[in-house]
C-alpha cells in the first residue's frame, strides 16, 4: 500500500471528478483522474466548431444562489451574462415563453392581468380536482392527473403531455406523479427561466473550467475502468467512482434504466437562425425535443451577426442501451428499489466514494454536484 502511486483514482472526468480532483490537489493529494472518453468534462465537454463553442452533449447553463459555488468558479474561470429564457413551439403553432408566466398566459387566454390570469388557472386546476373526485381518487395517480391539478388542461396540452412523453417515452398516465411536483407559475412578465442569484456560461466555454480543476492532476483519456480494473485499482489508496453503480457492482440486482438523448448538429450559412438559444417543441409530431442555437450561450444582441455562420443541434429523447452515454435516470419505483440494493452496497465500501449523477442514479444540476463535493471533501 505504501508503494501506491497516487491516493485517489478518480474514475470519470466529469464535473464531478474534476472537482473532487481540483480539492484534493489544493491540500497536497495526488490524483488520477480516468475517462473512457477521448475528452475531459464529461458532458460539459465543449467542441469548437466555425468558432462556436458547441455544447456536445446539450445544453449546459450555470446556475446558482449559492454564492460560495459562484465565487469558487469565478475564480477558476469568468463567468458571462447568459440568462436562460427558452421558448415553447406548441401543437397549436402558437410559440409561448417558458416558464409559465404573465407572458405565456397572454399568449394562451388574452389575459392581461395577474388577477385574470390566476381566474383561469383556478377554473382549469377546479375541473381536473373534480374530474378526480368523481372517479373516487383524492390524489393524483399519474403525471398527467398531477400536471393538471397544478395548472389545467391549457397549458398540459399545449406545453407539457407532448414534450413529456418524448422525453420519458412514456405516455403520461403511466409516468409517477412525483416528476412534476410543482410546476413553477409566476404572476409576473419575467422569462428568466431560473429564480437563481446567478447564472452564466464559462467565457470561452466549459472546457476552460475542466482544465482549470484538472489542472494540478494527471489525467489519462480513453481508458476504461472496467477493462483491467485490478489495475486502476492498484494505483491509488482511495477510489472516486463516478460511473454506474449498477456498472461498478457487475449488475448483480440488473441494469438501471435511464433516457439518453440523440444529436443532430448541424451549420448553417447564416448568423441567426431561431434568435434564442433554446427552443423547446412540444408537438407529440415533432420527433425533436428541442433545438440548440449554440452561439446565443456567448453572443448577446447584434453581436450574433459577426459570424456568418451558426450550429443548431437537434435533440432526439430515446431509450438507453448498451453504447450509448446514459443521462437521465429513470427514477420509478422498479428502478428505485434496485438502486436502493446498490446504494446499501455502497455504504460498506471504505476507501470507495460514489458521487454524481450516476453513482447515486439521480439527475444533478451543476453547482450542486459542486457544492457536494465539496461539502464530502470537507469531510474527507
């Protein structure tokens, strides 16, 4: 043990693994950080393209009222102004603003006050609790009877049944309830998708802050944990897994299921394609979920124009299978109980430490995966 090279094996380049790498570093630990991938980041990765910097694996937008995870990544890297404000293309052809706000609720019913708004909502939210009753059912058994509680038929199936049953690949009667426990109303014209203090982009992009917290750690792209593991294992006295648990245990409880999401990225010969960065379709009709204006993450106003040229990627929400990168955990009941082995499994391990969206098969935003690891290095 003595003669072991390193004292964590960081199995994963991700934000995750990146971070917990940068800590360690900082108090005089050496780390190996692995990745199958030809690249850093994980799904931060950034690729150049025409002078864009093309978010690869979809969209990726900072934010946080955190000011601690704020201060700490500003000062690795500078962050910009972007504000998220993402637009809905409907089934009726009519495009509203996201999330539902004063905006939206103009677009739907013509209403022009919060007073007005909250009438229609109110009648809508009355008709489905009724509708419930009268089946004998005191609460929702499904996502679709819960969405239409929380904001009536309108706006369900305009702005939530079709882009919902892309995304899971499931009708909505048959996804839990619990996936939209709230939905966020807002009385106000505000766009700002985020209620967060802050918000931004990287200014050169997320891979100027992946090289910025692997910066004091050796770092070795394309090899693969799993194919010479008593290898990997015998470099480091600890072990920062950050892949599949069910992966990491040989799937002795069987595979979790999750979603994953196909790109299309295109460029085109022009400078402004849809003038917003995000552009959600909820058509059942449209196979896409949504469209990526890359370039809108940096440029802001007329400053799009000064490159002729624009990538758009196309998102395609489908089924996970073997080979393709794994992003959204499926977090139903089945899914849940077999984690729950995993997780049991996990507690046991000393020197294994299991972070990250697949680790601990939940869906992460970034400045929490932040904000926990270093709140587990404080610990370590």
């Amino acid at each position: 043990m003595e003669n072991m090279k390193y004292d964590y094996l960081i199995v994963g380049c991700g934000l995750y693994g990146a971070t917990f790498a940068h800590f360690a570093t900082k108090q005089g630990k050496r780390c190996l950080v692995i990745d199958k991938r030809p690249h850093a980041g994980g799904n931060i990765y950034c690729s150049k393209v025409e002078g864009i910097n093309v978010h690869q694996y979809g969209a990726h937008i900072f934010h946080t009222s955190d000011r601690k995870v704020w201060e700490f990544v500003n000062s690795l890297v500078p962050f910009n102004r972007y504000t998220n404000c993402p637009v809905a293309v409907a089934p009726d052809g009519n495009m509203y603003n996201l999330p539902f706000n004063m905006n939206t609720f103009y677009r739907m019913w013509g209403v022009k006050t919060p007073s007005e708004a909250m009438r229609r909502l109110d009648e809508q939210r009355r008709e489905a609790i009724e509708r419930m009753k009268a089946d004998g059912v005191n609460e929702p058994r499904n996502l679709e009877e819960q969405a239409l509680v929380l904001i009536g038929r309108d706006i369900y199936e305009q702005l939530i049944k079709g882009y919902t049953e892309k995304q899971w690949g499931r009708r909505c009667t048959d996804l839990p309830a619990f996936i939209i426990r709230r939905l966020p109303v807002r009385l106000t014209f505000d766009n700002n998708y985020f209620s967060d203090s802050y918000q931004g982009i990287p200014q050169g992009g997320y891979n100027q802050l992946t090289e910025r917290l692997l910066a004091e750690s050796d770092v070795r792209l394309g090899a693969d944990f799993f194919s010479d593991r008593k290898y990997w294992e015998s470099l480091a006295h600890k072990i920062v897994f950050t892949g599949k648990i069910d992966e990491f245990y040989d799937y002795r409880f069987g595979q979790l299921q999750y979603r994953t999401v196909r790109f299309e990225t295109e460029v085109l010969d022009e400078p402004n394609f849809q003038g917003n960065a995000v552009i959600n379709y909820t058509s059942a009709d449209v196979p896409y979920t949504r469209i990526i204006e890359h370039k809108h993450f940096e440029a802001f106003g007329n400053a799009v124009y000064d490159n002729p040229h624009t990538v758009i990627s196309r998102e395609y929400s489908t089924e996970w299978q073997e080979g393709m990168e794994p992003f959204y955990p499926v977090n139903d009941a089945a899914n849940q109980a077999i984690y729950e082995k995993y997780r049991k499994l996990a507690a046991l391990e000393e020197n294994v430490i299991f972070g990250g969206r697949l680790a601990e098969y939940r869906y992460y935003d970034m400045a929490p995966i932040i904000a926990a690891v270093m709140n587990l290095f404080n610990k370590e």
